[in-house]
C-alpha cells in the first residue's frame, strides 16, 4: 500500500510538473513602434504582422504569450538576461547576432532601401550621397551597413532611437534621408501623409553580409527548447494557411521571400 501510495505521489508530481510547464507563459520581447509590423492603436494596444504572427505561433504551440515593449537596442540584453524568452521584432538573422542569440529559421524576408525626397537619382556607386545625412534605427542592421558602407562614402549618419523619430526629422526636413526595411518605409512612412513628396532612392539592399538571411526569432543562446518548438510551429502556420491569411491582411505580395 505504501508503495501505492508512492506510486501515486510521484504521479501526481509529474503531472503538476507538466501543468506548470505548458502554463508557463511565453514571454515575448517587442519594440511597438515600427509599423506595419508593430505599432500601437489608439486604445494602447499593439498591432501589427509580428504581433499577429507572435499569437498565431503561441496558438499553435498552445501557450500563453506575454508581449514585453522595449526600444529595439534593449531587446538582446533583456534576452540575456531573462527578463524575455524570446524576441519577435523584426530582427534580421545575420552573423554578428549569431554571436550572442540563436534564430528560428526565417518568418519573412525583404529588402533595405534608401527613401529620400521624391526625384533624386542616387545611382549604384551612393557616390552622390556624399554630405547628405541618413537617418537610420540605432542598433539596428541598417545603422550596420550605413557606418560601414555609407559614412566612407561622405555620409553623415544619425542615429535615432526609433524609426518613427527618422520619420519626423525627414519630415521636417533635418534628414536627407533614411535607410530601413523596403516594406517598412512603404507602408509605415510612404503610404502616410508625411510620406507625400518622398519615394525610394538608389538600388535595393541585399548583402547578406550585413542583411543576413531573413527575419527570424531569436532565443538564448543553447535554448533548444525553445528554438525546436518555435521552428515547429512556424512551419505549421506555414502549412495550415494562418501564416497567408496573416500575411494578406498587411501586404499584398508574398513577404516570406525566396
């Protein structure tokens, strides 16, 4: 009987073990300011193809996501230090971050352009970009590329907190220009009446380089757990039609890329 009993203590551990776990929330690290990938609406909520996305994979996974808004550059160290389990921010897969997080394969891939006052012709060389000053995400991949391809060329490059500050400045016309993801400046800043006048400049920016290899999620570094899951469910959406519908509610062209 005691032995019984044991039995059943042990089982009864086990479960409760297992309940806490699929229970534990998912906490998931976000910067709500760069549409139309995440932004806020006007009742404080967040919205937005990484947010919806986000959901969707936690749906799938049947755990509960718990969104943590941060500034972009303060995501990777939060990370690090356990105060997120994971960061969905459109963040590029590229080598320099492989160093210090592990990334889910993609969830979409695009471009980065120059976007600058309608009419000017930037050719392939940027030589005609000397003196200008670009506005670029500080800590993101685009402030990367605009340090090390676009300031040796003459470049004066700004760094702002969010994209959203680049977008006044540009605005207001303290900015020539700026440097950020192709499909973000479309929808968040062109397709906007404080886009009116702008248009993109220059070729598009691939150069794996400093662009990598997609957006992906990143985990802690060795949180296979995590990163085996979120790789699972990713490919689920993909397969059961979330990932499309998802998709077509923000743009109308295939954003997963090649």
């Amino acid at each position: 009987m005691k032995k019984l009993a044991l039995l059943g203590a042990l089982a009864l551990s086990v479960l409760s073990f297992t309940a806490a776990a699929e229970d534990k929330p998912l906490k998931i690290g976000i910067e709500a300011a760069y549409p139309p990938f995440a932004s806020k609406a006007p009742d404080g909520s967040i919205v937005g193809f990484d947010y919806d996305i986000g959901n969707a994979l936690c749906a799938e996974m049947k755990v509960r996501c718990v969104w943590v808004e941060q500034e972009f550059d303060g995501l990777i160290p939060s990370l690090k230090v356990r105060k997120i389990d994971a960061i969905l921010s459109s963040m590029s897969i590229t080598d320099d971050r492989k160093k210090s997080v592990d990334f889910t394969s993609k969830y979409y891939n695009t471009p980065a352009r120059l976007v600058m006052k309608a009419g000017t012709s930037v050719d392939d060389s940027l030589g005609g970009l000397s003196g200008k000053n670009i506005g670029v995400q500080r800590g993101s991949i685009h402030e990367r590329f605009a340090n090390e391809v676009l300031a040796p060329k003459g470049v004066n490059v700004k760094p702002y907190a969010s994209q959203n500050e680049v977008y006044l400045d540009l605005a207001a016309g303290r900015l020539d220009g700026t440097l950020a993801d192709a499909t973000l400046l479309q929808d968040g800043f062109l397709k906007t009446d404080a886009g009116k006048g702008f248009a993109f400049a220059g070729p598009a920016f691939t150069d794996v380089k400093y662009f990598g290899d997609g957006v992906g999620i990143a985990v802690r570094k060795g949180d296979s757990a995590n990163l085996e899951r979120l790789n699972a469910a990713i490919a689920a959406i993909r397969a059961n039609g979330t990932y499309k519908q998802i998709q077509d509610k923000y743009f109308d062209f295939d954003i997963y890329g090649k």
